[in-house]
C-alpha cells in the first residue's frame, strides 16, 4: 500500500470519494484547494498529555491547543459566516480545541447545531482524544458530523507506553494516574473509533511521533487502526521546543526530525493509508492548510453583525459558484498529473530516487518565489513515478526585508537530504549558494501542475527524456 492519502482515491466506493473530495484533511488533492476554519470554543480537556501545552499562545506558532481567543458557540457561528463570504473555498468547519471538542458537548454541539442551520453546505468534523466519544456518536449522526479525528498515541494493553504520555485523565467524575489511567484511555479509544466505523463516520487517527517513546511502537498502532476500520493515519511529529512549557520539552524531549518522521511513515505505510499533508494546525486557523489567515478574522470582524445581515455576506450561492470553478481547474490540473503518482516499489527502474523539493501557494501549482517561502512540500522522484513524503517548515523567509539577514543556512538544514528545489523564481545569490551545497535550484516549471513537474524535473536530473512513458 502507498503512503499516500491521495493514491487510489478513483478506486474508493462513491461515497466515501464524495465524503472526502472536498475536504483538505482527508484528501491530499482537496488540501491545494479548499480551506478550512477551526473554531475555539472547547476550552475543557478531560486528559493531560506531556506535549500539552494550552496555556502557550504565540501567533506565529502551528500546533494544536494554541488559540489566540475563545469563542461562544453564537460568536463561532458567526465567525464562520463571515469568514465563508470572504473564503470562498472554505469547505470544512472543525472544532479542535483548545481542549478537546467531547469534554465541552454543550458548546460544540450548539455551535453545530447554529452552523448547520446558516451554512448548510459546510462539512463538520470534530477532535478528539477518544475518551468520551464513544458516548456521543448518536449526536454525531444527528449533525451529520461525518469526519472526525482522534488522537492515539499508544495501542499497549499494559498501559506502560501510555502511562509516560498521559499524567492523568479525568472520566466519570473521577481522576485516573499512571497505567491504569492509560488503559482506560485506549479502551474507550477503541471503542469509539469501532462504533464511528459503523456508522460510517470516516476516521482519521493523530499520532504524535515522540521519540525515544513511542516512536517504535507506532507500527502496531497503524495495524490496529486499520483492524478497527480507520479510514487515515496520521504520524505527526512532536514539537517540543523550551519556550512551549511542555513537560517532554522541560524533561529534554527533542522535537522530532524530518528523518525521523519519514522512517516512521514509512514502517506505518506498509500497512495503513497515511496523511502526509498535514500542518498540525492552530485550534483557531483558518484558510488552506499550509496558511493561517486567523489574525485577519478576530471578533472585532464580525461584531455587531446580525444573523441576517451575515446570510447576505455568506451568499451561498456565489459559494456554489466559486466552488465549481475550483472544481473546473481541478479537473484539468488532474489531466496534467495524470499517472505520475506512484507507490513506492514503482518509483524507479534501478531503485534510485531523490527527494525534490517544491515552492507552492496553493491550487496544485509551482507558483511561490523561494525569497517568500515558509515551507516546501517534499516529494520522492524517480523515472517512473513521484509520490508526496510531507512538508518541511522554515524559521523565517529568505528574504527577510531591506533591512533583515537572509538565512539561507535554517533552510540548508531543513533540505539536506534534498536534491532539487521546483520554484517559481530565485535570485542567482541563494541559487549559487544551494548549488554549492548540493543542491539544484529550477524555475524553468515556474506557474505549472506540481506533480507532472517533479516528474519531469527528476528525469531531467537524471538525464533521462523528460516525457518519457510512464508504464
């Protein structure tokens, strides 16, 4: 099985293609396209995780549990109206903290309830740590809330790798510790996840990567998940930095490499689809994965504004009509893209392949300048086939402004193992310098589909004809 969440899509049942064809979480094609918002108003969390930090509000900083500003259930309705007239594209709404969406119910099934009825064209998902959900699946069904995601970090029974990531969780009016508190956590999980799956909720599991922990044991993980019907996994690798204030972080935990994260998945992919795009998001971001436009749309947006006169604004129909041109482009990139994504074994006719890396703005496009670029998404190319690896964030733009420092060497660290950068446009200075490490910087696939290009591109590095078959 491929590692990636977009590879055999067209081989889905129906439904479950029309559940995630929009949706930029569980789709790796929707996420160039369509945009999502979070919604802060689940403040509550019924467990403590080691690499938790709620308290830790930094602009600039994707994880989840930030949030710049809680919402009522009224104000996140209207915060999605309003942020649906300006974002078109946006598609999904989620409610991911900044605790957890099942420790609150009261909030987010009324912020459901509010946001159906106003903008009934959004899909809803939830977050959660699993260890209520089992006991709200009639609710999910009721607000048809057919996606949600559940974080589970540990499959052990005996509750030993689960005791050193959770301190405590808090169930039935009494507080667990240690291993047992870890067992219970994993049985409700379960429990939870199996009765989503037959309800046809599609699933979509979180593990954090934490080394030196669990990063060996997140294989079992993987085979159990798909045992119980998990549409997608996700390895997400621990940020554990000093100034988040999380515990790892204060005991020395280190923040887990690109490598590390790479090894994990690829031990995973042998077994379970994998989600490979994701950003890790902010409990309050909004727009494409891979942007945060959540400091344009503060409450001060929207105040005032009544129900009536954000239906206007939300213009659904102009939504519909936005939308649909999406769906246009879309189809036509996919004709470019055609047959060039590959599983891992067909990359390549003699095994060797190189990871290529791509400055992209969205909508499927090799279009950002590598002076403006925040992150790259990485792709593995070989003669055959390219298949998507992750992302890749960078401290800071190469270009930092008339009066800033240009640094080159945080993204010769984030991009050492890389061979070739896909850009729109570079300077002569930083591309002299990544050919000195290394490093081959192309502009010539400037404004093209990202997939065909990386193709294109490595055959190219390996002095083969660029338009080859691919069998």
């Amino acid at each position: 099985m491929s590692c990636s969440s977009s590879h055999n899509e067209a081989f889905m049942p129906d439904d479950i293609k029309e559940k995630i064809h929009s949706h930029p979480c569980y789709s790796e094609g929707a996420h160039h396209h369509y945009a999502r918002i979070h919604v802060a108003v689940a403040p509550a969390c019924n467990i403590q995780c080691n690499y938790c930090n709620r308290k830790y509000d930094c602009s600039n900083e994707s994880r989840p549990g930030v949030t710049s500003e809680r919402l009522s259930p009224e104000e996140a309705a209207k915060k999605v109206m309003f942020v649906g007239g300006e974002v078109q594209r946006m598609s999904v709404l989620g409610i991911a903290g900044p605790g957890d969406a099942l420790a609150n119910p009261g909030k987010t099934f009324e912020t459901f309830a509010l946001v159906r009825k106003f903008a009934p064209d959004l899909k809803l998902c939830l977050s959660t740590n699993g260890l209520e959900l089992a006991g709200y699946i009639d609710e999910l069904v009721e607000y048809n809330i057919d996606h949600v995601t559940v974080t589970i970090n540990s499959v052990d029974e005996s509750g030993e790798i689960g005791s050193l990531i959770y301190p405590w969780i808090f169930h039935n009016n009494k507080r667990y510790y240690g291993k047992e508190a870890a067992k219970i956590l994993l049985e409700r999980q379960l429990e939870g996840m199996r009765l989503c799956a037959e309800k046809g909720i599609l699933i979509k599991a979180n593990s954090v990567l934490i080394p030196g922990i669990n990063d060996k044991h997140l294989p079992e993980v993987s085979k159990k998940l798909k045992e119980i019907g998990v549409f997608l996994h996700n390895i997400m690798p621990i940020l554990s930095e000093p100034e988040f204030g999380t515990k790892f972080a204060l005991d020395g935990i280190p923040s887990a490499t690109d490598q590390q994260q790479m090894e994990v998945q690829e031990a995973c992919g042998m077994d379970m689809k994998l989600m490979q795009h994701c950003r890790q998001c902010r409990a309050d971001a909004v727009g494409l994965i891979g942007e945060d436009r959540g400091a344009e749309f503060t409450k001060d947006t929207f105040a005032g504004l009544s129900f009536d006169e954000l239906q206007i604004k939300y213009d659904l129909e102009a939504r519909q009509a936005a939308q649909a041109k999406i769906e246009e482009f879309r189809f036509f990139l996919d004709q470019a893209n055609e047959r060039v994504r590959k599983e891992k074994a067909e990359l390549s006719s003699d095994g060797h392949t190189i990871l290529v890396a791509v400055t992209t703005a969205g909508e499927g496009m090799i279009n950002q300048h590598f002076g403006s670029v925040r992150e790259f998404l990485i792709y593995e190319a070989g003669d055959r086939g390219i298949r998507f690896i992750h992302h890749r964030k960078v401290e800071a733009e190469y270009c930092a402004g008339p009066d800033g420092t240009n640094p080159l060497q945080p993204i010769l660290d984030r991009l050492k193992d890389v061979k070739l950068i896909l850009t729109a446009k570079i300077g002569g200075c930083p591309q002299n310098d990544l050919a000195a490490a290394g490093i081959v910087a192309d502009q010539s696939y400037a404004y093209q589909p990202i997939e065909a290009s990386v193709l294109k591109a490595a055959r190219k590095y390996f002095n083969l004809p660029e338009e080859m078959e691919v069998n």
